[in-house]
C-alpha cells in the first residue's frame, strides 16, 4: 500500500488501525487453509464496502 494522504474538502487525514483478533484455539483455526482464505475475503470485502484498506493481512 502506498503512503497516501486522503483529502476532504478541508482537511487532510491518514489514519491507521491495528486490529488484534484473540480467539479461542486460533492455533488450530488458522493451520486450516480454508479458514484463513475466509477471514482473507471478509477483510477484503470490508475494504469495498467501507472504502478502507488492509496494508496486511496475516496469521
């Protein structure tokens, strides 16, 4: 992801978040290929829906 500045009609913002999710047994959860493809599409999904970006997306 590039280091873009988003504008608005007067101002001028970046602003980032660090998402932790702490799951129960995430150990197990996440050696499952088709879990962490999943939680990759939803995250995805939220970029369209919410007009944001993930920089990454890791396990």
């Amino acid at each position: 992801m590039e280091d873009e500045l988003q504008k608005s009609a007067h101002k001028v913002f970046k602003i980032k978040y660090h998402f932790v999710f702490c799951i129960k047994y995430r150990k197990d959860l996440f050696l499952v290929e088709k879990y962490v493809n999943s939680v990759k599409e939803i995250c995805l999904g939220m970029e369209k829906r919410y007009h944001m970006k993930f920089e990454t997306i890791g396990f």
